[in-house]
C-alpha cells in the first residue's frame, strides 16, 4: 500500500534556531536596497521572537541572537533604513 506524503515547507523542518538564522543573513546578503527594508524587519522580528522563546535560558544562540540584532542596527544605520 503505498502512502502519499505532501511536502513540508523548507522552515517546518528545520529547528528553532535556524529560522532566524535564514532571514537574518537574507537581510545581510540583500543588495537590492528596495527589497532591503522588509528584509532587515522580518529579521528582526524573527530575532525578538526567538530570544523570547529562549527568555530565561542562557544559550550560545541568546549570544548569536543579540549580536544578529546590534549587526542588523549597523545596517539600518549605515543604509539608512528606519
């Protein structure tokens, strides 16, 4: 008897970490200064809902979680992004 599978959303299966992780270098490897923007907030949105999720703990990914944030910052700061 043979089973179907439907196919998984790429970030369904990877772990925690590293959902943040792909959007935090999107933003960093983004040259197209339209697109920049949105890259850099959905980042930083996925980096705050991680270190939440982690609230409490103290992880080498809290450390990576808060230096992703400040790089991010220097982004917004040096391409002048709000």
């Amino acid at each position: 008897m043979a089973t179907s599978r439907m196919p998984q959303s790429h970030f369904a299966q990877d772990p925690p970490s590293m959902g943040w992780r792909k959007m935090y270098e999107a933003a960093l490897l983004e040259t197209d200064t339209a697109k920049l923007k949105e890259r850099v907030s959905v980042a930083d949105t996925a980096i705050v809902a991680r270190i939440k999720e982690l609230s409490g703990q103290s992880s080498e990914e809290l450390s990576a979680l808060t230096d992703a944030i400040h790089a991010l910052n220097i982004l917004r700061r040096e391409r002048q992004i709000s």
